[in-house]
C-alpha cells in the first residue's frame, strides 16, 4: 500500500506541475464557452434583416398579414405587398429575388374548393425558424378573416384569437422550477463536455504515461522493488487525482461565475441551470468510474506499443463511445426515460456521458443510476483484470506492437 | 552463513526459445560474482528470475538461504541492463522517490543520496532535472539508485556499458570497495577482458547453458599457461623452436602459442642464447580465449 501510494503521489506531483494541466485546466472551459458562443450567440442577436413580399387578391388580407408579420419582433422581417397579384406578377417576383430585391414572398391564392393556398417561395432552403413564423402567422391571419367574413365584429376578433405562450416548468425536489430548453442544453452538454474531456484525456493520459516510462526503460527498475499491479494502481490512483482535482477547480470556479453578475445579466430571461449536491457528487462518481474504465483499457494497450504513435491507433475505441453518446444527445433530452436512452445509459463506455444527459433532462430513477454504476464496475474489475495481466508482461517486451494473439498468451502466462 | 542467492536447476523458455537452461549457482556474502558470456546467451533471463521479475519454469531460487519472497527484494539492489530515470524529476526527489520505494524514509533517503551525489562527485546536479544531465551522468544517478538503501546483495546487468574509462573505473572502485564492507555483488558482462581482474566467482553461460563455473583462479588453473610474451632485440630464430605451435612477430615484441605440454623454459634459453631478452612472460589464457576455447566457436565481443 505504501509503494502504491508513493507512485500515487509522484505521478500526480509531475502532472500537476507540468504545463499540460494550466493548459487543459484553463483551455477546456474557454473552448467550451466558445463552442457554446458560437452555437448560441449568433441566433439571439445576428439574425440577419429579411424582405420579403406578401402577394394575395383581397387586399384586406394582404394588409392583415403585413402588420402580422412585422408585428413580429423576433422575425425581424420587412415586409412588401403586392394587390392584386396575378400570375405575371410572380415572373417578377422571381426576377426580384434573382437581384436579390427580396429574400422570398408569401403567395397568397384561392384554391379550387375555396380553401387558402399559401405557398412561400424563398432564396434560402431550410430556415425553420422562418417557416415556422410563417405558419403561425398567416394562420393567425387567416383565422381572422373568417370570422370577419362570418359576420364578426372586428373588434371582438382580437380577444376571440388571443394567443397563449406556455410556461415551462420542471418539478424537480419537489418544486415547480422555471426551465428553458437552453439552460437544459446547455447544462447538459457542459457536463457532458467536461466528462468526456476528463474521462478520456485522462484515460489517455495514463496510457502515455506507460508509453513514456516504456521508453525511458525505467520499468525494469521500478520492477525489482515494486509490483507491476502495484505500480499500476498508483498510477491509476495518481492521474485520477489529477482529473478530479481539476473537475473541482472547474466546479468552484463555475460556481462562482454562475453567481456573478455577468453571467446574471447574460442568461437574462433564461432560467439559470439548476445543479444539485447529489448531481455533482454523481457527477464526480461517473468521473471515476469512466476513467477508471478507460484508464485500464489505455493502460494496457499501452504496455503492448512503444511509441505513442502505435497507441493511436487504439485511439477510436475512446472516440467511439463518445460519438455515440453525443449522437444521441438532442433524443436522449427530448426522450429521458425512453428504452433507448435508459440503454445506451447502462452501456459501461457511454454511460458516464449519458447519464450526464438524462441528469440535465430529468433526474433517473435510482435503480438505474444504482444498475448502471453496477454494470460500470463490473466492467472494470473485467477490463482491469485482462489489462494488469498484459500489462505485466508487456512492459518488459521491447521492438514491436504486440498483436492480439500475442495479447492473448500473454494472459496466460503466471 | 547462507550462500547470499542459490539458483538450482532453474530453466525458462519463452515461446520456442529456450532462454536459461539448468542453471546452478550460488554467490557468497563478501565476493563478486561474474555472469558472463555473448549477448543473448541468457544472462538478463537468468537475473530476471533471480530477482523475482520472471519466474523460472523449473527448478528453485532462494535469496538470503531462504526460499524466493518478494520481502527479500528489500535487501537487493539492481540495476537493470534497459535501465532509465524519471527524465521531468529532479535529481534529488528521484533518488528520494527510489529510496522511499526501498522502504527509506524521506529524511533518511534524503541524507544517504547527498552522501552519494558527494561521493561520486555530482554535487552541482542535483537540483536538475534529469532530461538536462549527461548520460554519463544519468548513470551515476542510476548507481546510486540502487546502492542507496545499503543493498546486501548488489546485481547490475551490464553496468559498464556506455560508461567512459573514467566513470567505469570510478564504478569498479567502488563496487570493490562495497565487496570489501561484505556485500556480495553480482554483474553480467560480454566483455569478459573489462572484469578478469574484479571477479572472484564466475560462470560463463552459453546459449542458455552454463559452460563453465567456480572461483576464477581455480577456473584458470585448469587450463595450461600456454602463452608467452616476448620483448627483445636482436635475432628473432628463436621463434623456430618445436615448442612453438604458432607466433606473432610485430619487431621486438612477439606472442607466442605454446605446442601442447611444451617446454617453455628451454625456448627461454633458447631465446637468451640468440637474442636480449628484456620480458619474457608466460601467461595464463585470458577468460575470453578460455571461453571460445570451450564453447568452440566465435562470440561477438
């Protein structure tokens, strides 16, 4: 114990001290704010500027959808209208938007058995956020003018098509808590952003580390006074120190940041993400638990190559998972509870990173974070059991990159 | 006393290749024990298993006359042939860090490694950092590594190599000098020349097999003094004489191969009858001649 301890703390004074951690410690939240930025910034405050034309017959119409659309702040549309449109006029609708005049035009025209056909013809392909504008407001136009031409009153129309907005809320501790889908994003994928850096930098990290005292040929050395199952744990316990140590570097400092005014003052209207004790405890246990299985894999997958060139090459059964469980990140939100997410969450490589997601989404219930912290250590005793045995034997082969059937004996051996 | 370390009949293979083969030996409290022979003859498998790295296939180690226990490994320094150093750590936390390892504790190990860095005269390192020393000063670190926590038994594989005449005299003192405070020391070499005069024990091993065995004079002893050196001036006919098998003659200095039981005192008249004699010196084979003598062929030096 005290031998493993010993090589605990000398791996983490050096990596600690090293450059690498400043770097990570600091880099990795910047990146994120970044990505993040850019993800969100751009569609809360540059949407840019669009023209657009109103084409109908019923010039009552026409100004009713005018003063709808512009209405609509968020839109941010200028819009044109052309009575009473015919079929020539879209000739040179089309011929204004080829001198990009316009970015598109709402047609407006009766159909064969009396019913509306709206068409919207734009520039642009896929801009949801327009046609979904679009949709409600030519609706709420066009609800209008029927029940003016039923014989309502104008005045009475208003109240008769008042528009409600929903109100999210999230019952979470047993308190109804305002929630926006952003904050829920955002905190979901900071988590998971962080576990998966950690889990796998650091799962990485500990195969280079081997690679390293490979190279240095101090193995052999360490040999004859301490355990290879000794050395191994140490460095284990020792890395792992260092990624929880900057875990919680990143939590004080986010927790401070989240509290100051800027942060008040940039998520204004939205509804500050909500993190519980428990959360970060689990959080810190997933942590473990991921990197103590992908430290073990690295590990020893490392002790069969001599370069960290070779050890790239293992480097996709780490990027795997990862793309996996980010793929299913928008479902996993939107879909908490169903069979694919409680799956993919009880899948050892991917659970630390979705569990990330389905806490930001809805709390689990516990005998399936119970279930999949169960799944995660059994993997490791497995992975760590075949890992100590190859790794035993593979720190001390020099040349070349060990295959699978040499793996494979060297598991045999005593 | 307990021999220090006993191998009997231990054996190891690995895949098809046969690495050590029955091999007995036993290394005495105060003597230094010399394993030679070529590179890849199964001397690194065979300190492997001394020291528990390896376990043998067959037949037994025992350290301290008692039977292998890694509790033993306390009292062994070894250095390793492939051996290295932490390159980010400073000189002085990583023999601190190796001392610790060997069951020092700080204070302790903080204290023996300055006596050593004094000794061997690295003083002005040790605030570096590894990466920035010498390899010959890496070496020294290496030494003192393993010499730190006061070792009864002392094992380096191949501790000369790469080392300059300096350095490697300065190792050689000091490995007699811990042979004398009765430590018994153990190193391999396949440069059998560099340790005829430091080995009290040898054991030359040959693809796996021990060849040869017992105490260096008496190994010597068995094999007749058949060579001869010659400086003298003046008529070289002596070299003619039926005792001579065969002889290198560079002008005023010749070295002679003596015809079996040969009578080297009368090619000594002889020669004094022809020629000034200023050396004539009868010597016994060098381990390296003895060496390809008994394994019958070429080993690569």
């Amino acid at each position: 114990m005290r031998n493993i301890l010993l090589i605990a703390r000398r791996e983490y004074l050096e990596q600690i001290r090293g450059k690498a951690f400043r770097i990570t410690t600091i880099m990795i939240p910047v990146v994120f704010a970044g990505i993040m930025a850019v993800m969100i910034l751009p569609s809360k405050y540059w949407t840019t500027q669009k023209d657009i034309v109103v084409a109908a017959q019923n010039p009552a119409l026409a100004a009713r959808l005018q003063q709808q659309l512009s209405a609509d702040k968020d839109a941010k549309l200028t819009v044109g209208v052309l009575v009473p449109a015919t079929e020539a006029d879209r000739a040179k609708l089309h011929a204004e938007m080829d001198a990009k005049k316009i970015d598109g035009f709402l047609w407006v025209a009766a159909g064969a058995d009396g019913k509306d056909v709206v068409t919207y013809v734009s520039r642009s392909a896929g801009d949801f956020t327009t046609d979904d504008r679009l949709d409600n407001d030519v609706n709420h136009a066009l609800v209008e003018r029927r029940l003016v031409t039923k014989g309502i009153p104008a005045a009475e129309v208003g109240p008769l098509t008042h528009r409600v907005d929903i109100t999210t809320m999230v019952y979470r501790n047993g308190k109804e808590e305002p929630s926006s889908a952003l904050s829920t994003l955002f905190f979901g994928e900071a988590m998971a952003f962080l576990l998966t850096f950690t889990v796998v930098m650091y799962g990485m990290n500990v195969g280079r580390s081997v690679i390293q005292e490979k190279t240095s040929r101090i193995f052999e050395v360490m040999l004859s006074t301490v355990k290879s199952t000794d050395m191994l744990a140490g460095k284990l316990i020792g890395i792992g120190a260092v990624g929880l140590t900057q875990i919680l570097i990143w939590i004080v400092l986010g927790a401070v940041l989240l509290s100051s005014a800027f942060v008040e003052k940039w998520l204004s209207g939205e509804a500050k993400p909500q993190v519980s004790g428990v959360e970060i405890l689990l959080l810190c246990i997933y942590f473990l638990l991921g990197y103590a299985l992908y430290s073990a894999l690295f590990a020893g997958l490392a002790a069969t190559c001599d370069t960290e060139q070779e050890l790239q090459q293992y480097a996709p059964l780490a990027a795997v998972p990862v793309w996996l469980s980010f793929g299913m990140f928008i479902y996993i939100l939107g879909n908490p509870n169903s069979i694919w997410s409680v799956l993919i969450s009880m899948f050892p490589p991917c659970a630390p990173i979705t569990m990330a997601f389905r806490f930001s989404a809805q709390f689990p219930p516990l005998w399936q974070i119970a279930l999949s912290l169960a799944l995660l250590a059994v993997s490791i005793y497995i992975v760590l059991w075949l890992s100590s045995r190859v790794y035993r034997v593979g720190i001390l082969m020099y040349g070349k990159r060990a295959t699978l059937p040499e793996m494979i004996r060297w598991l045999r051996y005593s | 006393m307990p021999p220090v370390v006993a191998l009997s009949h231990i054996s190891k293979s690995y895949e098809s290749k046969v690495a050590v083969e029955d091999l007995s030996l036993q290394i005495e409290p105060g003597s230094m024990f010399g394993l030679l022979g070529p590179n890849g003859s199964g001397k690194t498998s065979s300190i492997r298993m001394m020291i528990g790295i390896t376990m043998p296939d067959s037949g037994s180690v025992s350290l301290f006359g008692k039977p292998y226990a890694r509790e033993s490994l306390k009292r062994v320094g070894y250095l390793p042939e492939e051996r290295g150093l932490y390159k980010k750590m400073k000189v002085m936390e990583q023999l601190v860090f190796m001392g610790e390892l060997r069951g020092l504790d700080k204070v302790t190990a903080g204290k023996r490694a300055h006596e050593w860095c004094e000794k061997l005269q690295i003083m002005e390192a040790v605030q570096k950092k590894t990466e920035e020393l010498s390899k010959g000063m890496q070496q020294k670190i290496q030494f003192i590594a393993t010499l730190m926590h006061d070792p009864e038994l002392i094992v380096m594989d191949e501790p000369f190599s790469g080392l300059d005449p300096v350095n490697a005299s300065l190792l050689q003192d000091t490995l007699i000098e811990l042979k004398k405070a009765g430590k018994a020391i153990l190193f391999s070499t396949h440069r059998m020349d560099q340790v005829e005069k430091m080995c009290d024990t040898i054991c030359l091993i040959h693809r796996g097999h021990p060849v040869l065995q017992g105490g260096m004079r008496e190994v010597k002893s068995r094999y007749e003094r058949d060579h001869v050196a010659i400086d003298f001036e003046g008529d070289a006919g002596f070299l003619q004489h039926p005792a001579v098998e065969s002889f290198k003659n560079y002008g005023g200095y010749a070295e002679i191969k003596l015809r079996p039981h040969a009578d080297a005192q009368d090619l000594l008249r002889t020669a004094i009858a022809k020629a000034k004699i200023f050396r004539f010196e009868l010597m016994e084979p060098s381990l390296e001649e003895i060496f390809i003598r008994t394994v019958g062929e070429k080993i690569d030096a």
